[in-house]
C-alpha cells in the first residue's frame, strides 16, 4: 500500500530530451503487479521523443496544454483530457504554451525498460 502526494515523489530528467521530467508515483521499489505510472512535466517549448514501441499506454492531462502528435495527425491537449496511445504507434507529447504540461502516463510494467 502507499499513499503519497505525486509531488513528493522525486523527479528526474528523461534522458535524451531536453526539458521533460518524470515522476515514477508508482515505479518497481513500489512491487505493482501488472502496471507504473509516471508523471510526466514538460517544460515550454518541450516534448517527449517521437517514438513507439509495442506496449499501450494511457495518459491524463493533469495541467497545461499542447498537442498529441500521433503517427501523420496532431491533436490538442488540455487539463482533463484523456489519450490512449495504442502500441506501435509513432507518438509524442508536445507543449506549445507557456507554463508547464503535466500528464499521467500509466504503462505496463514490460514498458519499463
């Protein structure tokens, strides 16, 4: 069991960007069974890598806006919105606005690696 604010969880950079951040609120020293999630912060003008890999994923805009870019199509993201990223899909999360982009990223634990 743990209960804890997501801010009190450390956050470290991911590597190869510039300006992303990331919280695992729920990682391996918390032993879940079949899921992490991540909070992710990325900075102004920031985006995560344009990538895919097998795995799904589901995210939840906690702050800010930006876009989901998605294979050839770029979608608008805000507070609140829900993405489900299926896998194999080229993806990233981009922040076109001028305070910080928060999103929830719940992945199954293979994606981890």
């Amino acid at each position: 069991m743990k209960v804890t604010h997501y801010r009190d969880v450390p956050s470290q950079p991911v590597e190869g960007t510039e300006g992303v951040r990331v919280r695992w609120v729920v990682g391996p020293e918390d032993r879940p069974p079949h899921f992490y999630m991540r909070v992710f912060e990325i900075a102004p003008g920031a985006s995560t890598p344009h990538h895919r890999h097998p795995w799904e994923h589901e995210v939840f805009v906690l702050r800010g806006e930006g876009f989901f870019d998605y294979e050839d199509e770029s979608h608008p993201i805000r507070e609140g919105d829900v993405v489900f990223v299926e896998g194999q899909a080229l993806h990233r999360f981009r922040n076109s606005s001028s305070r910080p982009l928060e999103i929830i990223c719940v992945i199954p634990k293979e994606g981890a690696g």
